[in-house]
C-alpha cells in the first residue's frame, strides 16, 4: 500500500539531496536524483516532491556557492592588505595582487599597467600567466584598446570578445599583441587615487566569456588595494628621498663646521709657527697635517724648499693662473697656490692628495701661502743683510788678499764663511748691450743673492762683475739642490739659473778651486779672464772654466796647467799604450808630422800603411770622429806637442 503522504515516500531522495549539499557536489549531480527516481517508477506526487526538493536545494547551493566565493574574494582582499602592511617592496605586492585577480576570476591571465609620463602612454607593468613577449611588452597610448579607454574614462570595461567589440579603438600594434597571447575575453578596471586614474589591471581568458557584476566589484577591490600599494611605495619613496636630502645636508654641515674648525685651528698653528720662529718645512707639515694630504713648498725655480717636487708638467700655467686670480687653483689631482709679495713670485705650495678642497680648507691653504711668503722674506732679508756684511769680507779678500790673510780667514770664520776649505771662485758678467752695463749689473746682483738664498754661498759686486764664492762640495746654489761634479758644471749651472732670475743672458767663468784668501784671489783673477775669453770667442751667456777652454785655458790659467791639458785631450790614448803596450800616440804624432799622409807615415814608422790606417782607427774610436776636424786637431797637435816637450 502506497504512503498517502508524497514527503515520506521521498525520503530517500531528500535524504540524498542533503548529502550532496553537504558535501558540495556539483549541480548535475542534483538533477541525477529526481532522474533516479523515475527510473525506479516512483509515484507522481513523490516525483513533485522530489522536483520541489531539487529546486529547493540548488537555491540553497547557489547561495552556498555565493557565500564560499565571496568568503574567498574577503579572504584575498585581507590577505592582499596584509601582504599592503608588511611588505615595502612594490613589485612583490603587486605581483600578489594580479596573481590573486587571476585566481579569483578564474582566467587564463591578469595583468597590470601603468601610465609612463615621460613617454605620454601607458606599459605593461606585472603580468601573470602571459606568454608572449610580444604582449608583455605592449605600450597603449591614451584612448586606445580596451585599457586605453579605460584609462581615459576612469570606468570598467569589459568584453566578452575583444576581437570582435567595435567600442574599443583598435590599432594594428594592440591586436598583434592580444592575438599573439590568445586572448578573447577581458576586463579592465581603472586604479584610482583622489579621482585620478594611476593605473589598470586586467583580467583576460583566452575563450569567449561574460564577466559578472560581482566579478567585476572583486576586480575593483583589488584595484583598489593596487592603487593604495603604489600610493604608499611613492610615500615611502619621497620620505626615503627627503630623508637622503636630510643626512646629505647634516653631513654637509658636520663636513663644514669641521672644515671651519680646522681653519681656527691652522690660523692658531701657523700664526703660533711665525712667532715661534719656524722654517718653511715646518709650515709645509704643519699644513699637511691639518688638511691630510702631501705638501710642497717651491721655489721660483721650482726647485723644493720643503718637500718633493713632483711632475713639473703644466705646473707653470697652474702657478700663472693662481698668480692671476690671487687664488689657489686645481692642476689635474693638485692644487697650486703662488705664494706673493706683492706682485713679486716668491714660490708655489703644491697640495696633493686632496682633489676635493672644500672652501673652509682651500682658504686655509691659501693662508699657508700667505705665512710662506712671510717667513721667506724674513728669511731673504736676514740672507741680504748677512750677504751684504760676508760681501764687505769678500769684497776686502779680492782687493788685497795678502795684506792679513790670517785676519781674513779669521773674519770669515766669525761670519760663518771657512776660507781655509776649498771654494769656487764665479765671476759673473751681464751678456747684454752696451750702456745698460751699470743697470743690468745691480739685477745680477740680486739675481745672484736669490740663487745662493738657502746655500752657504756669498756674493758681491766688484769691479764690472759680480762674484759668487761656494763651497766646492755644495757648489749648487739653492738649498736641497744636488752640486754639480766639477767647477765646469758649477759655471753651466750658475749661467742658466742667473739668466732666469735677472732676465737677460748672463756669461760666468770660474776659475780652479782654492782654499786661503791669495789662492782664492788668484781663483778670481782665472775666474775674470775665462770671462773675458768667452766673450772674445762670441760665447756670452756661457759658462766655463779655464780648462773647459781647453789650449786656451792653458795660456789663461795661472797655473798653467800642462798636465791637466795633456790628460784631458790624449789621455784615452796614453791610457791605452800603457795597458795594451801599443803606439797610438806616437803613429798620430807622426800622422800629424807628416801632414796627414798616410804613405809618409807608414815610411816615417816603419809599418804597412794598413797597420796606420787600423791604428787611426783605434784613436778615433777612443777620442771621437772630429779628432781629425781643425779645431780639435790643432788642440790634439798642441797637447802632442806639449806631452813631447814634458817628456823630454
């Protein structure tokens, strides 16, 4: 007997349609139940019921469904504002926020883009599950494609099928890109901050689809959180840029106030160095401690005074430029300082090891320059002073040496002047024209007391010249130089550094080193006719010694050095006969003797010509191929000659 009550014969079916909505199956899987009980026969009223149930329960699993995708978009939207709070990395957080569009939605891919001011258009930002590197390059300028419209209306669109909507301004560059991706449906959502558009982000499959009111409001929502992401990584930007600009001034004004406070300092230092008495080596240390680099003190030679040198390349355009502006100025890696009395150059400081020179501690440099000056005209002026009081002695020693020699020699000794060592005796004369003798004497004299400044060497006007008295061992001049190794070298030295400092040529003649005021009075008097011959043999602004002139030397000398003449023309020759046992000197004394014929002299030796000729050999290749030119043979004769004469 059938139930008379449609519900309990249903049962079953009920019972199973609960099931399904439990376990969340999926809607065919509803249908199958009324399809089952009219296989199994079942009554029309238990069919009714079972069709009501079935209607009943899909309105209760549409809305399970509802409430599960819309827990799921909550669930995404507080996840992606807790990845906003604890991430400061923009490309992370947006990159979440496009991979969780796609997930959500259920598309194939969704991407992101972001106006380019520079370039007046708009680029692909972040993509998720693109491949193409086609559309992942894409640029959309302001009204174009889907995106540009929404960029330019600030309102989400979306198309079931993008190749066929004729509301979008489609361009050739656009749809390569989408057909190269495959896309067909899309939706895009504007980004917005305080009502203007900063951005879109999409969401696109690759099949034809309609997008949803509430899909679209989830898209929206993660807009939103994207637009807030950019927002807040521009704050972070411009605060981390504010605060760069604050440490940057801070360490600007520590840097300053160091800098001021090292130029109290150096004032205090150097000004306390002066008083103290201090040398320029002081100064250039006390400066090179106090601006941590390597200073140099030079002197208008370029010569150091304290220090080293360095490369003196384009070093006198960089002095020329900070005589000019008054300033220290920058030469490559260095900076230059002239150091001025006045308009007169006195030397330069060189700085290295410091290419960037703050203002504070350029002006402390150029202060140094200012006490080196100082220091070095106190120090000029106590040279000139001693100078003038050692040029009196020197002056009474070459006027009349043999009055009181031992007086002289005591006199020096109290000036710190030692007669009793050997010196060099330099006579200098100006090379100029005739009638400016008396003006260009008096430079040479000051010419001559710059050179010896810092040297333990005198100087006085006597007579036309002017005379400079070294010790032979510090024969240089200026202090530090290197002396040269001969009073040939002394006289060369002397002529081109007195022609630089007076400005005109300047011829000098020394004589042989001596030691006592008469061997240093005779000096002289060698010393004034080297002079003299120089400018006979049209050699003014020379330098020489007696027997740099060679024959002429000889006749000029007071010793008549014979030997000294014999050895420094022949004595390669001498030399070589006496270690080999050969007879070099006596085949060119009968080469000489026989006119330079070779036939007479091989008869004259009694040799083969052959053996002349490899004998001639052998002297040109110890004295020089111009042994043979007139003016070296007849100095060659004249020591033949002489070495003859000796021997007999």
């Amino acid at each position: 007997m059938n139930d008379p009550r449609p519900e309990t014969g249903a049962a079953p079916a009920l019972r199973r349609l609960l099931d399904l909505l439990a376990s969340g199956a999926a809607t065919e899987d509803f249908a199958e139940v009324l399809a089952d009980a009219r296989r199994r026969g079942a009554p029309a009223a238990v069919l009714s019921a079972i069709d009501d149930a079935t209607w009943q329960a899909l309105r209760v699993h549409r809305t399970l469904r509802q409430h599960r995708r819309r827990e799921a978009e909550l669930t995404a939207l507080f996840d992606t504002a807790g990845d906003l709070a604890a991430s400061r990395d923009l490309d992370t957080v947006l990159q979440a926020i496009v991979r969780r569009a796609r997930l959500l939605l259920g598309t194939d891919t969704a991407y992101l883009t972001l106006p380019d001011e520079a370039a007046g258009d708009t680029y692909m930002r972040v993509t998720d599950g693109s491949v193409s590197v086609l559309f992942q390059t894409l640029r959309l300028s302001l009204g174009d494609g889907l995106g540009g419209l929404v960029a330019q209306t600030a309102r989400p669109y979306a198309t079931p099928d993008y190749r066929t909507d004729e509301r979008f301004h489609h361009t050739g560059t656009i749809d390569a890109g989408v057909l190269d991706e495959g896309l067909v449906a899309i939706i895009g959502v504007p980004l917005l901050l305080g009502g203007r558009v900063i951005g879109v982000l999409f969401a696109a499959d690759r099949a034809p689809r309609a997008f949803s009111p509430d899909e679209v409001a989830l898209l929206c929502s993660l807009a939103a959180h994207a637009a807030i992401a950019l927002d807040t990584a521009k704050s972070l930007a411009d605060t981390r840029a504010a605060l760069a600009g604050l440490n940057s001034a801070n360490e600007l004004i520590r840097a300053h106030a160091a800098a001021v406070q090292r130029a109290e300092q150096g004032h205090d230092r150097l000004t306390d160095l002066v008083l103290r008495g201090a040398e320029v080596p002081d100064v250039a240390a006390e400066v090179a401690a106090l601006l941590g680099g390597e200073v140099a003190v030079l002197d208008t030679e370029g010569d150091p005074l304290a220090g080293r040198a360095g490369p003196a390349e384009g070093l006198a355009g960089a002095v020329a430029a900070s005589r000019a502006e008054g300033r220290s100025v920058r030469h490559g890696e260095d900076w230059v300082c002239a150091v001025l009395a006045g308009q007169e150059p006195l030397g330069t400081l060189v700085l290295r090891g410091r290419p960037g020179l703050e203002d504070a501690d350029r002006r402390l440099f150029e202060r140094a320059a200012v006490v080196t000056a100082l220091l070095l005209l106190l120090r000029r002026s106590v040279a000139e002073t001693e100078n003038r009081v050692r040029g009196e002695l020197l002056a009474d020693l070459l006027t009349a040496p043999d009055r009181d020699p031992a007086g002289l020699t005591a006199r020096g000794r109290r000036l710190g002047v030692d007669l009793g060592r050997p010196h060099l005796v330099l006579v200098a004369e100006p090379a100029g024209a005739p009638g400016t003798a008396a003006t260009d004497r008096g430079r040479l004299a000051g010419a001559a007391g710059r050179y010896l400044f810092g040297s333990r060497g005198i100087s006085a006007e006597h007579g036309e010249a002017v005379v400079l008295l070294l010790p032979e061992d510090a024969p240089a001049g200026p202090a530090g130089a290197a002396g040269p190794a001969s009073a040939q070298q002394a006289a060369e030295l002397a002529a081109e550094r007195l022609a630089r400092l007076a400005g005109f040529p300047v011829t000098v003649g020394v004589g042989r080193p001596a030691a006592g005021p008469v061997a240093l009075a005779s000096s002289y008097a060698e010393g004034l006719r080297c002079v003299r011959a120089l400018r006979v043999l049209g050699r003014a602004g020379d330098g020489a010694s007696a027997r740099d002139l060679g024959f002429l030397g000889v006749l000029l000398g007071d010793g008549h050095d014979v030997d000294g003449f014999v050895g420094a023309t022949l004595g390669p020759l001498l030399d070589y006969d006496a270690r080999r046992g050969t007879e070099l000197v006596r085949t060119l004394r009968a080469y000489f003797d026989c006119g330079g014929s070779l036939t007479r002299a091989k008869d004259e030796l009694h040799v083969h010509v052959n053996t002349v000729v490899q004998r001639l050999d052998r002297v040109e290749a110890l004295l020089g191929p111009d042994w043979n030119r007139p003016e070296r043979a007849l100095e060659v004769q004249l020591a033949l000659r002489l070495q003859l004469l000796a021997g007999a």
